[in-house]
C-alpha cells in the first residue's frame, strides 16, 4: 500500500472570514478543500491565522477591563488560546460534516491547543513592531503603558495602538500530542494563530507578549512532523517577481536557491509574501525530498497535482 503523502496547511485569514457570521460560512469552503485532499490519499494537518479574531477577543476583553476596574487585564497569550478554540470549534464542525457528506465515517476531527516556545532573547522583544487591539488617544495610552506595561506606537495618524513583539517560533510543545493522533489517522487542528506563544523557565511556561507569524510556526509544525508537503494558502495562486508591474512573472516551480535570489532582490513584500517564501525555503531545506507550494485555497488539489501553485523545493 502506497504511503500517504504527509501534508501541513497553513490557512491565511481568507479561509476564515472576519467576522463570526463570514467565518461560519467560510470554513465551509474550507473543509471542502481539505476533504479533496483526503480524497486524494493525503494525511492532512490543519494550521491558521487569528489576525482578525484574536482582535476581536481581545478589544472585548480589553473593553471589559475599562467597564469594570475589578476585572484584570486579559494576557494576549489567553486571547491567542480562545482564539484557537473558537476558531477550532467551528473548522473542525464544518471538516466533519463535510467528510460525512463524502460518506467518510471514519477520520476524526480534533483541535489541539498548542503553545509555541520562543526565546526571551529574540531581538524582537527589542523592538515590537505588530499592532494589536484598539486605537487610544496619546492620554489612554500613556495609562495603558504606566497600568499593564504595554508599549504603544501612534500608528498613521489614527491615534496609538499597542505593539507587541513577533518572535520566531523555537519549539512546539504539543508536538508529541499531535504526531499521536496524526498517526492514529486523525485530523488535526494546531498551531492556531501561530500558537499560543510562551517562555520557558524551569518546568514553568509563561504566556508572552507576543504574535507568532503563522507560517514559520506552521514550517516548524511540517519538520517536526515530517511532513512531505507544506501547502502555505493565500490569496494568489502564484508568487511573483516583480507583482504589480508591467514585466510581473508568476512563479511555477523555483528551487530554494532561486527562492533566496528573489528574496535578497526584494520581489515578495514583508507581512505578505515575504513570510510564506522564506517559511517555505526553510521547510524544503530541511530535508531531502520536500517541497513547498504556495497557492490559494482553491487551488490546494490541483497544486499537489502539479497543476498550478509555487513550488519550492531544493537543488538535485
């Protein structure tokens, strides 16, 4: 019997909706895509942003605090966490209908909450750059800082925001967890947001301050599972060189060291592309025989035909 190819998704925020109501519809579509992939004789790992949700739980939480002094400020680690499960409580609902509907009775559905390690040294905690939560005026954010410690930037004229750091992933803890039920025939929900991000300190992990980016968490998910493929979705089927202008060229297959050219010239836009294009070089380096596809959602079967998607996969 031919071995199941080992996939790791890693699902953008247009899988997921901004909204309860749009989420609800859109994973809908997205376990669509995923069952395709069972279909075809895929073990499928699922991973996902919380950009929009984990906003949402925390300006409630955050409103709450300001509502009612008695009640403590909420860690964004803990935000991280609801999201997961919130977002995990309708992706997995929706996998399982969708695998009945396709008279498939026997692959269950789970949701891991997963903590992702990172490094207290990480340069940066020295600089944190990633908006979080709801806009202040320069009073309520001097209070924010002097009352919970945050840091906050005036962000575009708009008014102040708290920032907080995006370390690399370094380890993630439910590893063991997850491979069980993986290799028990499983599919399983982690990693969610980027994981829940903690330091570690003796046996005792602390929730930080932080956002992990998705898809360096969901890279280090696909090697420490041994993945074949990491499938990274987003909102284009293909990368490209030079996006936007008149000589734009799509991207079909690229080795990791044309990967690395691109990179150095500047073609893939930070927060965007960029990210997706380095976590999918490191996934293909790690170990003979991987490959990389960035792609859309849509297009996730027909690029692990071959048929379309960037793929990234290193040197002969």
């Amino acid at each position: 019997m031919e071995k199941k190819k080992r996939i790791v998704i890693a699902l953008g925020g247009n899988a997921l909706g901004n909204t309860l109501p749009e989420q609800m519809t859109a994973v809908k579509i997205t376990a669509k895509a995923i069952v395709d992939l069972i279909e075809e004789g895929c073990q499928v790992i699922v991973a996902h942003g919380n950009g929009p949700q984990v906003g949402m739980i925390n300006n409630a939480m955050a409103a709450l605090s300001r509502e009612n002094p008695a009640q403590p400020n909420t860690p964004l680690s803990v935000c991280v966490a609801m999201s997961q499960a919130y977002i995990g409580y309708d992706l997995q609902n929706a996998l399982r209908e969708e695998l009945l509907n396709r008279n498939i009775e026997n692959i269950p559905v789970t949701t891991m909450i997963t903590q992702v390690r990172v490094d207290l040294n990480d340069p940066a905690f020295q600089s944190p750059s990633k908006p979080i939560g709801h806009f202040m005026t320069e009073e309520e954010a001097r209070a924010a800082e002097e009352q919970y410690g945050y840091v906050t930037k005036e962000d575009s004229g708009r008014g102040y925001r708290r920032v907080v750091a995006s370390p690399k992933p370094v380890e993630i803890i439910e590893t063991g967890a997850i491979r069980s039920l993986v290799e028990a025939g499983q599919i399983v929900i982690a990693c969610g947001g980027g994981g829940i991000p903690v330091t570690l300190k003796d046996n005792h992990l602390k929730g930080a301050a932080a956002v992990i980016d998705k898809d360096f968490a969901s890279e280090l998910l696909a090697e420490e599972l041994d993945a074949d493929f990491l499938i990274i979705l987003t909102a284009v089927e293909k990368a490209a060189i030079r996006y936007g202008k008149p000589d734009q060229q799509w991207l079909s297959h690229i080795t990791t060291d044309q990967a690395r050219r691109y990179i150095s010239e500047g073609h893939f836009a930070p927060g965007s592309m960029l990210p997706k294009v380095e976590a999918a070089v490191k996934f293909a380096e790690s170990k003979e025989g991987r490959t990389s596809l960035i792609t859309l959602l849509e297009k996730a079967k027909e690029g692990i035909q071959g048929k379309t998607g960037t793929r990234i996969s290193s040197p002969m």
